[in-house]
C-alpha cells in the first residue's frame, strides 16, 4: 500500500485570508485553517510531492518531511510552484537531487523562471505527454489533462486513487482515469464553479458520473466553513483537511 497525505487543501489565497474578518477566517477550529494545496504520495523507498507553494516550507516542517525523491507540478501557477526554492535544500543540504515532472509546456515556463536552479543541477527535470504513465520508482502514475480554464493542468491517478486539483472540467480523452476509483480528491473551491475552479454542484455531477466509492474535496477558499459543508454533503462526499493521510492500494488501476 501506499500513503497519501494532504499537506494542503487551501485555494490559492489560503484560509484565514490575510485580513479578513469572516466566520470562517476567525475560527478557532483547526479544520477551517488550509495551507495552500499540496500532497505527498510515498511508501517506505519513495516519496514525492506533488506542487510546492508559497507554504511549502511550513508544510515540511510541520509533517516532518526530511527526504523527497521526485516533485510533480500540476502547473505553474503562483500558488503552486512558488515555493520551489525552499526544496534546494534537500540537493545543497541532504545530498539528494529530486527527479521533476511536469508536463513538456510547464516545464519548459519553470525552467527558465528558476534558471539558477536547474543549471546547478538542483533538480533533475523530465518532460512527460498528457495521457501517459511515468513509474516513479515503485510508484506507478497515470497522468492526463485537464482544462484549468486558462491553461492545462495535470491530473493523476495512483491504483485506486484519483488526484484532480485545479479543474473546471475534463476532456473526453482523460475520462476514462476517473471511472470507479475507491477515493477521488476533487478541486471544489466554493459553492459555485468559477471559470477556472469546479464547484459543489460539478462536484457532485462528477460523482454521479463517475461513481468513485469516496471523494474528499480540496483546493477550498474561505467561503467554505467545514462543519457546514460537510453537514450538506450527499453520502460518500468529505471536506479534506490539513494533515489527512489516506492509503493507496496500487494494484487497482483504471
């Protein structure tokens, strides 16, 4: 089995907001503080992570994560990829040079934005095809596109487990990783999609579509109160939280 952890299920602005005053910004309650969206996935030889925002140094430490093997960027936005200077620590420090995914487009934008890092051989990049399944070390992951509304993202799936931030829907080719999978961790950034972010009632056409046995949304904003939502939510539907581990079983693929 493997372990999936969610490092951070926050949208790009994080929960509480920087100066707001909302119910949900000033809850006490644990649930209702999201770090920007970010996970590992690992077993006892690997461990990669998947996108490295503007909390990634917090969300390291906070998870006691001493070794990474591979990073995987979704895409290239802020939220995602800005933290990606806190990981030369593991290369200068711990003597490790992560492997780096993305798709060719995303690449190429990273490598020339942080430069200085991959001509000191920091990370060691890989290009990989929409549609295309990449074995990272034990670690076997489908990769397919999704449309983000103003660009390409990359969606994953792991055996029995779906991976899908940033999305505002699917196209026809990558449909059929979604099928039956046991979890889905699905992008729902608020009541209502937006031109780049899918929304509850998206959500909950896609369970009905594709009829994973769980889903646990991710990629929240501060519109969402946690208990409320989940109050709401049809059987087989979860908020996800800070700090939620998971298990994989890869021998189920799509």
């Amino acid at each position: 089995m493997h372990k999936l952890t969610i490092l951070g299920c926050g949208s790009s602005w994080g929960v509480p907001v920087i100066g707001c005053k909302c119910a949900i910004c000033l809850s006490d309650s644990s649930y209702n503080k999201r770090l920007r969206s970010a996970i590992t996935i690992d077993n006892e030889q690997n461990k990669i992570l998947v996108d490295c925002g503007f909390d990634i140094r917090s969300q390291l430490l906070k998870y006691d994560i001493d070794r990474i093997n591979a990073i995987i960027l979704t895409h290239d936005h802020a939220d995602h990829v800005c933290g990606l200077d806190e990981l030369r620590v593991f290369h200068d420090l711990h003597g490790i040079t992560p492997k780096f995914y993305s798709d060719h487009k995303t690449l190429d934008i990273v490598m020339k934005r942080y430069k200085y890092l991959f001509d000191r051989g920091v990370f060691h990049p890989i290009g990989i095809d929409f549609n295309s399944r990449h074995k990272i070390g034990d670690i076997e992951i489908q990769f397919f596109r999704q449309d983000h509304g103003v660009m390409d993202s990359l969606g994953m799936r792991i055996g029995d487990t779906v991976y899908t931030n940033d999305v505002m829907r699917y196209p026809e080719e990558s449909k059929q990783y979604l099928y039956n999978a046991n979890t889905w961790i699905v992008d729902c950034v608020d009541y209502k999609s937006t031109p780049t972010h899918a929304g509850l009632k998206c959500v909950i056409a896609w369970m009905e579509e594709f009829k994973p046995k769980k889903m646990y949304l991710t990629n929240m904003s501060h519109e969402i109160d946690y208990f409320h939502i989940e109050s709401i939510l049809p059987p087989g539907i979860k908020p996800a939280y800070d700090g939620l581990i998971l298990e994989i079983n890869p021998a189920q693929k799509a």
